[in-house]
C-alpha cells in the first residue's frame, strides 16, 4: 500500500517538531538545574539594598540544622511611639504585611501576647500555606522578642527591636526560621531574603502612611 507523499511531508514536520520540542525541554530542565545550584551554600551574604529612598542593610546567614538567619537595619523618620504602634498591631498585621492573610490575638496578659498568624510563602512556581502561634514578649517602646510554640515550622524566632534617634527610629529587626516540611536550604535563603525585605517594605510605608 502505498503513502501519499502528502502524509509522508506532513509526517516529516510532525517528527521535525516532536523533536525540537523534546530538545527544547531537555535543554530547559538543564538550564533550571544549573541554576538551581547554589553559588556558596554556606557563606554569609551582607548586603545593602534602597527601599522607598530608605537605605536597608541586612544580613542573610545558616543557622543550625536547615534554619536561615536574617538581620536587617533601617532608619525610619518617624517617632519611636509611631513605630511602635504599627508593629504592636497584631490584630491588623494581615492588612499590610506581605504574605500574612490572618492575624489573631489569641491571648493577652501584661507584656505577653499569644499571636496565631496564617499565610502563604511564595517563591517563583513554590507557594506553601502556613499557619504559626506566636508567643510574644514586649518590653515598650524598646522590643518585640517573638517565638514559635505551635504551627508548621521547628524554628521560628526574632525580634524587633526600636532604638530613639534625633533623625527618627532606627529598627532593628532579627529572625531565624527552619520549616517542618522539607525545603532545600538554597531556597530557603531566597524565600527569606523576599519576606525580610518585603515586610520591612511594608513596615516603613505603613509608618510614614498618615492617612
């Protein structure tokens, strides 16, 4: 039985572009993994970055076991009681914090606050719900020491700490955090570095907002 030349052509483009494709995503899946790869797993990162014509230095570093370590620093021109009114509005972190969509005052006594939060991490293609309880300390005007008793990591502790200057509020802001679930460290240093610098983002503009 004979094949029209026709199909044989059609037939020809059809293996032509089965190919390129296949070529395409090998080629891509290798490029990804290439760059998945950590440069220096291990090394500290110190950098400096504008946000909102703030000058924010930070420091991204491995803590024990999977944690990842972040300090970061800014210089806020408003008061210190300004700045501690935005942090120690726990009932509306949700409205302007990135990645929190719940906040909740579980329980308050003196300077002890019990504090459930829900979220979603995202990086890239990965997005996690999360949901943590806070157990928070307050020494005022001065710090916000948290720490994790319940929810979906091993480790997550910090700090927020207000220093009074002549030029504003100098915030001083620590946290380490290991998840429960499995995340490559690499990604973890990037995940954290986007939440660190997107929730000091959001704390300025929510310091110097007036309306």
């Amino acid at each position: 039985m004979k094949i029209s030349s026709r199909f044989q052509g059609r037939r020809a483009q059809f293996l032509r572009l089965f190919f390129w494709c296949g070529m395409s995503v090998a080629l891509g899946a290798s490029s990804r993994l290439a760059d998945a790869r950590p440069v220096i797993p291990h090394a500290d990162a110190v950098s400096v970055v504008e946000i909102g014509g703030h000058q924010v230095s930070f420091t991204l570093r491995n803590g024990a076991g999977r944690a990842v370590h972040i300090d970061a620093r800014c210089l806020i021109q408003v008061p210190q009681e300004r700045a501690w009114h935005v942090l120690t509005d726990y009932e509306h972190l949700d409205a302007f914090v990135p990645f929190v969509t719940k906040s909740h005052v579980m329980e308050r006594v003196k300077n002890r606050v019990t504090l459930r939060q829900e979220g979603q991490a995202s990086l890239f293609v990965f997005h996690r719900p999360f949901m943590v309880t806070f157990q928070i300390r307050e020494q005022p005007m001065q710090n916000i020491q948290f720490h994790a008793i319940a929810g979906d990591f091993r480790r997550f502790d910090g700090e927020w700490r207000l220093m009074a200057r002549s030029d504003g509020t100098l915030v001083d802001h620590q946290v380490e955090v290991e998840p429960a679930f499995f995340t490559p460290r690499w990604v973890m240093r990037l995940l954290e570095r986007r939440i660190m610098l997107k929730s000091i983002e959001a704390v300025i503009h929510r310091c110097e907002d007036r309306t």
